[in-house]
C-alpha cells in the first residue's frame, strides 16, 4: 500500500470512531444515546419521523449493507425495511446499541484492511460517515422532543 492510501486508510478508520465513539467537536451517534432508556428511545417524533431506536436501526441496516458493498456484494436495500426497531425493550435497545458498536468496529477493520481505494469503495466510506453524523443530529432532536 503507498504512503497516501495508509494515510486515506488511517483518515477514514479513525473518523469512523470518530462518529460513533468520540466526544470530539460533536458528540458521536453511540454516545448520543448512552444512558437513554428504552422507553424513552422508542417515543415517536412528534414531527413525524422515527424514534430514536428507528434511527438506530436504520443506521445499522445501511452500515451492514455497506460492508457488503465494500466486499464487493450489491448494496440494494429497502429504506421502509431499515426501519424496524421503532419500539424496544430493555433487552432488544441493548441489544441494539451493541449491534450497532460491533458493527461498527467491524466497518473500521474492513478500512484498515482495505487493499487499494477506488472511487465506489471512497463513496460507500464517505457515505456511512456523513450518514451516521447525520442522524446523530436526528438522535439529539427527536430526544429533545419527546424529552
């Protein structure tokens, strides 16, 4: 691997941690729902978009479906089907986070295991970053309104 594909790999492993595990300029998507009960996790957005556990969710479906992608399978999936967790348990929100970390982590090895970046595999990388600091955002409103 050349000296600017370990520096890319390096780059995108560590925001990858950054998103999800860091309290860094913003606070990451896992740590947005540290401490957040279940119960609290599956209100309703009054504003009409999903819980807090359908964000969660719905981030854990496009990040498996990414890794797919990066192995070189089709990445096709379904946004209503991402969906699903919208009403959890204590066990199933658990559950859930844990999940959602692990798969994560797994995301991050499959960078730094990446032999050679091309424009599809930068895209699909790219894509999860913005798309998990994304619904960080939507954790922290639908939170705040259903507080």
């Amino acid at each position: 691997m050349s000296e600017q594909e370990n520096a890319v790999t390096h780059v995108l492993a560590r925001q990858m941690h950054t998103v999800y595990l860091e309290e860094d300029w913003f606070k990451g998507l896992l740590l947005r729902v540290e401490g957040v009960p279940a119960e609290h996790a599956s209100r309703p957005n009054p504003g009409g978009t999903s819980s807090a556990a359908g964000q969660i969710g719905h981030v854990l479906y496009w990040l498996r479906l990414a890794r797919r992608g990066l192995a070189g399978e089709a990445m096709d999936g379904d946004q209503d089907a991402s969906f699903t967790h919208m009403q959890v348990n204590d066990e199933e929100w658990d559950a859930l986070k844990a999940e959602l970390e692990s798969e994560m982590s797994s995301f991050q090895q499959d960078i730094g295991r990446m032999d050679g970046w091309n424009q599809k595999k930068l895209n699909i990388v790219l894509n999860q970053l913005t798309h998990a600091a994304y619904h960080a955002g939507s954790v922290v409103q639908i939170l705040k309104a259903t507080a």
